[in-house]
C-alpha cells in the first residue's frame, strides 16, 4: 500500500446476485472494509450485519448519508442503478455501479454529470474488462507483441435463460435480456482492446421461447454484432465480432479448460441440468422467485461470508482471440497463447491473492493513488451506446448505427 493506507470504507446498496459475485474481493482484500448496507430483504440485511459488524440502513439515502461510507456500490437491480447512483454522488460518495450502467443515455449523463459536479469518483464494473488476463493482453498489444491488431472474435455461449430470474430480468424495457445483461462484458473486453472508439455496430438479436412458458419473449436471448472501430486520425480500425447464445445449448466453457465464468470448475452437462432444474419450477408458483432470492446474500444457496481459496484460475467470459498483422492472441484463465512467426507460446497470467483482485487494484489505484479510472464514467457510457446500438441495429434490420460518446481507455 502506498499513500494513505486506510482501507476504503464501502457501503453496499443491494444484496443481492451482482454483490455475491464480487463479494470474495470486497470481503478479503485488506484494502477494502464493508461497514453498512441497504437492502430491502430483512434476511440479508441480518445476515449482512452480523457477518461484518456492520451498519445497517433503512433507505438509500440514509446509507449515502451515513459519515463511515467513503465509497457507495451500487449493485441494485438495472432500473435503479441511475437515480441511486446520483443519490450517492449528491452525498459527495465515490461511486462504484453495477453493469450495465443505466439502460439509457440520458441516465449515463445525469449519473457522469452528477459525479462531476459533486467533485467524487465515478467507476462502473466491475465487467470481465476488469479480469487480468485482458489486462495482461491490453499490454502485450501496447507493446506490439502481435503488430497491429486487426480484428477480434469473442464467443459466449451460456445457460442465461434458463436460470432463476426475476420478471424484470426477462424484459428488455426493464434491462433485462442478454444484451442488457450480458453485452457490457463483451463490448467493454473488445472496446478496450481494439482502441475504444467504436465507429458502427451492425447486429442481429434472437428471440424465441425456451421452454412451454415463453420466458424469452420479452427480451433477447442470443445475438451476433460486428462492430467497426476507429483507428488514430479517424481511418478505419480494427473489427470486432461479438456472438451470445443464453439458451443452454453449447457451453463454450468446455473450451475454456471446463473453468467457468467466476474461475469455478465446471462440470460437464452443467447447462443440461440448469434446464432440468428450472423446468421442475416452473409449475410451482413462487418457486422460482424463492430461488433467485436465495441466492443473494444470507441465502440457503450461498450462505455466510466464508473465505474463498486462493484463486487457481483467473475469470473469463468465454473464447477471445485478438489478431493482429503479426500474430494472435488466445486468453485463457490461465493466460495468453500467442501464435506468430516464431511458433505458438504460452505466456501466464499471474494469479492475485484474493479473488478477482483486480477489482481492489482499480480502486485503490484511484480512491488512494490519485489516478484517473481505467473504468470511468465516461467509459462505461460508451459501453453503454455501444450497447444500445446493438438492439437499434438489430430494430433496423442489421443496418449500422454509429454509437455516441465514444473515447479511448485512459
């Protein structure tokens, strides 16, 4: 630790699935402290308290009032991240907002703007950008270990659809859907490695029912995108190809060395059973929703905040694989293959100490080292256009739409 070594003191808005997964970092990383929460579930709020000796609030706005809180996550449901997001901000809170962002543009530039008049950090993640593997090969391409990179293929074939959910999360109005949901990680990987500056996306998105009930008709379940990237002085950059299939079919984990999306190993036939499991709910009223809950904190499906092992792996969101004039890149949990030249080689990723600890890196590096956001404000906006532009290409019939705001990385 350099600078003031204070741990930085987070108050969590929502308890819920997008907490459980960063919560190894924020629970053991020594340069993090959870001191208080909101959540409207009593059970987890309980649960919250007593695990972390920590305060427990009964609004939003009383937690963004409360003096311990240096920094507020805002890790509530799609719908809500932009007007809890300003209420941290209006506090004079750091902010750290769940992806996606705000489900529109409009709400990206209240929540920037808000942040910037307020004189507080704004990073919004932490999406598989943040995974060190894509680090590691953001530097390799700088260092033009692969020349100059031409165009990327990213592939993410998963069960999204066939996991618990709420309503919400089946509907495109309300953020849900796999473009909503599951595009940000894709678009800010590829947007972060190609340069930043996206020039056109062209998409086609897919709707059809999984199962007798018809869970996907209101929202997305798969899609293709081209996106087109600028280069410096405005020429043609790189592309990228962006595929998504949340329908249970293929599990492009099995060529990701059976490793799952959060570094978990992955048994075969695990998308079979998410299928089997969620079919047997679906004539239960409740049932399902009883499930999604218990898997936030303080739930039967996850239980209290134990000690994770030391990582084995590092998280990935399925095959990447950067081309460049001299050669390819292949990220894999563990590392990069680079394929050139002079043959293949395998390059490791050096494993962190805690889970996802990258996510401590960004925001020590900012809150405690003085540097801009990798994954700021303005950055995530971007994603966020870029996103958007997806399901207005795909309402155009694939015609290309040129996305807003968009910068390069810092």
């Amino acid at each position: 630790m350099n600078g003031n070594p204070t741990p930085i003191r987070i108050g969590i808005l929502g308890l819920g699935r997008g907490f459980m997964l960063a919560l190894p970092t924020l629970a053991q990383d020594p340069r993090l402290s959870l001191v208080a929460a909101f959540d409207r579930d009593a059970r987890a709020s309980t649960a919250f308290a007593r695990d972390f000796n920590a305060i427990v609030h009964n609004s939003v706005e009383e937690l963004c009032a409360d003096p311990a809180v240096e920094l507020v996550y805002v890790a509530t449901p799609h719908e809500m991240h932009a007007a809890h997001a300003a209420a941290a901000a209006h506090a004079g809170r750091h902010l750290l907002v769940e992806k996606p962002m705000a489900l529109r543009l409009a709400d990206c530039s209240r929540m920037v703007d808000a942040a910037r008049q307020a004189g507080v950090k704004l990073l919004v993640g932490p999406s598989h950008a943040w995974d060190a593997p894509v680090l590691h090969a953001r530097r390799l391409i700088a260092q033009g270990a692969i020349g100059r990179v031409r165009f990327i293929t990213s592939l993410q074939y998963t069960d999204f659809l066939h996991r618990p959910r709420r309503p919400a999360e089946l509907d495109t109005a309300q953020g849900g859907g796999v473009v909503m949901s599951q595009a940000a990680h894709q678009m800010d990987v590829a947007r972060l490695l190609a340069g930043g500056r996206a020039r056109s996306v062209q998409a086609v998105t897919h709707r059809w029912p999984t199962h007798a009930n018809g869970r996907a008709g209101a929202c997305e379940g798969a899609y293709q995108a081209l996106v087109q990237f600028a280069a410096e002085g405005g020429e043609a950059g790189p592309s990228a190809s962006l595929v998504y299939s949340g329908h249970a079919g293929f599990d492009t984990d099995a060529w990701m060395d059976g490793i799952g999306e959060m570094a978990q190993t992955k048994a075969p036939g695990t998308h079979a059973r998410t299928r089997q499991t969620l079919a047997a709910m679906v004539d239960e009223p409740g049932q399902e929703a009883a499930f999604k809950a218990s898997r936030g904190y303080g739930g039967v499906a996850t239980g209290a905040a134990t000690p994770a092992p030391a990582p084995q792996v590092h998280p990935h969101f399925g095959p990447v694989i950067v081309s460049g004039e001299a050669g390819d890149l292949r990220l894999t949990p563990r590392g990069l293959w680079i394929a050139d030249a002079q043959g293949e080689r395998f390059e490791p990723t050096p494993l962190p100490e805690t889970p996802r600890e990258s996510i401590a890196d960004e925001l020590w590096r900012v809150l405690r080292g003085g540097e801009p956001p990798l994954f700021s404000g303005e950055w995530a906006r971007a994603t966020t256009a870029a996103t958007l532009a997806i399901l207005e290409s795909s309402a155009q019939g694939g015609q290309p739409v040129a996305p807003a705001y968009q910068c390069a990385p810092s």
